[in-house]
C-alpha cells in the first residue's frame, strides 16, 4: 500500500499572491510543508500538484532545485489535478494537505492516517469534519484512491470540484467517511496562511522556535503565555464552500 501526500499549490490566490513562496525564515513557505510532512512515519512520498499556469513555474523551479516530485494539472478543477497526480504516482492512499498550512504537524498527519489505517473497508477519514477539534491549518484528509477516483467520475459541480472533496463527505450514502477529533476542541486556533495578518501570525511562531520542527503541542503553549500572538489574526474570518 503507497500513501502519498499531495499538497495543492499554485501562485494564485485572492487574499494572498504568491503567498507559498513567501519566505519563514528565509525558506518559501512551501518548503516548510514539505519538511513537515516528511517527518511523518507513515508517508511513502510527497507530491507537489501545482498547475499548467505560468505563473506556476516558479514553484516547478522550486520542486526541481529541491527535487521534490511533482504534477501539473488544470487550475481550477483541483479535483482532477488529485486525481491525474494519485495516478501518475500510482497513490493507493492519497493524503490531502494544502500549501497554505506550514504549520501542518507529521504528527497529526499520522494519527489521521492511522485512524484510517484502522477502521476496515473506511473511504475517507479527516480531522476537519464536524465536529472540528483541531487548529484550523493541521487540516488532514486521508482517502482511498478509489473514493477519490469515483468523486472524480461522478462530481458534476465545478465549485465542489476546485474543493476536491466535498463530494465524498457530503454523500455519506455512497462513502464511509469518519471524523477524526482531538480530545479538546482547539477549533478556535487559526494556524493557516491566507491573509497577511495569519502570516504575521506564523512568522511570529517561526521565529520563536527559529526552525520548522516544533510540534503543535508546544505552539500550544507557546501561545498560551504569548496571547497577543493570538490576537494578530483572531478576526480573520475564514472563506467557506
């Protein structure tokens, strides 16, 4: 069984240009994700899917510098560029993680996986289903490659398409889909990248720790004694489907 991360990246972004390449202590925010998803013991590879855009080829010179397996698909329908990279890498499990997390903790990715792993003949598990526990930006979707395969075929809907998933978690019907949730519901956490108030935010924490390998624990207590911190991004309300 090969369980590969794909992490959706692209230039664009409304709220925030060009924010994957936006440097956390002097490295593009890109390459944190990757670090910190490679530290994950259940992950057999990272794949960056990024787009045909021209835009874009600067995160492909990124994925070449580094080495980093990638994909180029359409723009806009992201679900299709999931489905061309799960393919092309030859995923039986495909892990979603977005570009706009680097924060994301391997160790939160692999309780994920895990719960996964354990439930027999599961479709889709992720820590960002109701009722959401965890920080929003260690946000983790674990699918089978079929689950994502059929989402692909039968999704009509071009919204829900450049959202990947909603297909499968809104049809339980036709998926078995499982929340996973953390003992203490820490949903009020805003530890994504789409503003430049969350990244003001995240630079903070980098700098603190001054490396990309702290856990989520200890941003816990670190903002804890620090909440203005927190305050730096607390009214940013979040786009939703």
């Amino acid at each position: 069984m090969k369980i590969v991360a794909i992490i959706q990246a692209r230039m664009g972004s409304t709220r925030l240009p060009g924010k994957v390449m936006m440097g956390l202590l002097g490295v593009p925010v890109l390459v944190r994700d990757v670090n910190r998803l490679r530290r994950s013991e259940l992950l057999d590879e990272v794949v960056i899917a990024t787009t045909t855009q021209s835009a874009d080829d600067h995160i492909v010179s990124l994925c070449n510098d580094r080495r980093y397996s990638y994909f180029r698909g359409d723009e806009n329908d992201v679900l299709d560029r999931y489905y061309q990279a799960a393919q092309a890498c030859n995923a039986d499990v495909i892990v979603r993680v977005t570009s706009d997390c680097p924060m994301i903790d391997p160790d939160i990715v692999d309780r994920v996986i895990k719960t996964f792993l354990d439930i027999p003949d599961i479709d889709y598990v992720s820590n960002t289903l109701p009722p959401r526990t965890f920080p929003r930006g260690l946000d983790t979707e674990v699918m089978t490659f079929e689950a994502l395969e059929r989402a692909w075929t039968e999704d009509t809907d071009p919204k829900l398409r450049e959202h990947v998933t909603p297909y499968i978690y809104r049809n339980k019907e036709l998926f078995r889909v499982h929340a996973c949730v953390n003992g203490t519901d820490l949903s009020d956490h805003r530890w994504t990248l789409d503003t430049p108030e969350d990244f003001a935010f995240i630079q903070m924490v980098y700098e603190h720790f001054g490396n990309d390998e702290f856990s989520w624990r200890e941003v816990l207590e670190y903002l804890e004694k620090h909440p203005e911190v927190v305050s730096i991004n607390r009214d940013i309300r979040q786009k939703v489907i």
